[in-house]
C-alpha cells in the first residue's frame, strides 16, 4: 500500500495509502510504525494545477493505430483469452506497443485472488505474446498464424491490479525467415514502472 502527501496537488509517494490536501504552507505528518514523515505543502505546484486542467481531464489517451476490430480480424483468440484492446504504434514486421484496460471484471480476478485481486504473470506475458503476433504477421494474409515457443528471461518486478492500464511493447530481435522462428524482446509497462520483461520467441505460420 502507498501513502500520497498531496502539496497544492502534487502527490509524493509514502508506504501508505492515505491521501490528504495540505492548505498552503501546512504541514501534514504520517505515521508509519515509529517512523514518521513529515512534507511542506509549499513543495512546488503540480503540472495539472499549474495548467488549470481538472484532473478528470488530464490522463493520456492513446488513439488507435489498430482498434479491438482491427486486432480480432489478425489475431484468432477471442474471450476469456484475447488480452489486447488497443494498437497504439505499429511497424509491420519489427515493433508493436499495444494496451490492455485492466478491470476487476476480468474473468480471473475472482479466483487470483480473491482477498487480493493480482492479474497473473502468466497472462502479462500472454498478453505480450499476443502484441508480438500482430507486429509480425501480415495483417493482409488471413491464413497467417504464430504459436508461442518458448519463454527465456522472464521476471515480474510489480503486480498489475484492477485499475492499471497495461502497455506493451515488442520489438523483433532476430528473424529466421527460412524456419519461421522469431526472437523478440516484450516488456510490461504500468505508468514509469516496468512490470514484466522477457524474450519471446514466436513460430510464424499457417
């Protein structure tokens, strides 16, 4: 959990989840355990004040390169398993970034876990596995499928929870055109944080 001491709307993070608006020049304190955190409030101003933008105006939307009907006419997985709901940048055959909406309606959170809804690794890396399929096929040659090969390097640095966005990247590392085989490297964002990062490697075929 995470404590943000906001100073005229500017959020520092805390090992607490507690938020709290400071007037200006008032000091606000947290405890935690014995250590306790003070912050000014006259700590610099937000970018989002100092624009006057609300902040139900001020997070980023991605517009669409490939929107979900673009996605389902080249990938064949469809519910519970098709893990992408936007293309946001696209090179045919060298890189995709896609984004998935994580919500607590998705159908695994019930089950991991219940007390503590995490979205599983395994998914994240599907999910990536599923970007790096659109960067390479030809979204032209309907016939055209990829199969997952193999997983190497993988590491999961932060859980992805109900309300995350999910921004994925893949990038084509090496090609063996003559088997079909593709080395590609996938990483995980949620905001700055790098949640997930591996080498992919992919089978192109029919």
């Amino acid at each position: 959990a995470r404590c943000c001491h906001a100073s005229e709307g500017r959020a520092m993070a805390c090992p607490r989840r507690v938020y709290v608006t400071p007037r200006h020049g008032e000091r606000r304190k947290c405890y935690v355990g014995k250590r306790r955190l003070a912050r000014s409030a006259s700590e610099g101003e937000a970018s989002v004040a100092n624009e006057g933008i609300g902040i139900e105006k001020s997070s980023t939307s991605f517009e669409a390169v490939m929107d979900i009907d673009a996605i389902m006419k080249i990938l064949p997985h469809r519910y519970p398993f098709l893990l992408v709901d936007r293309i946001v940048k696209y090179e045919q055959g060298k890189e995709a970034v896609g984004l998935k909406n994580v919500t607590i309606n998705d159908n695994f959170f019930p089950g991991h876990f219940p007390a503590r809804p995490i979205m599983p690794g395994v998914l994240i890396v599907e999910a990536l596995a599923q970007v790096g399929g659109i960067a390479l096929m030809d979204p032209d040659d309907p016939k055209e499928n990829f199969f997952f090969g193999g997983i190497d390097g993988c590491k999961f640095r932060k859980p992805v929870v109900p309300g995350d966005t999910l921004m994925l990247k893949v990038a084509l590392k090496k090609m063996n055109k003559r088997f079909g085989v593709a080395k590609t490297t996938a990483q995980a964002f949620v905001g700055e944080d790098l949640v997930c990062e591996a080498e992919l490697t992919l089978y192109m075929g029919n």
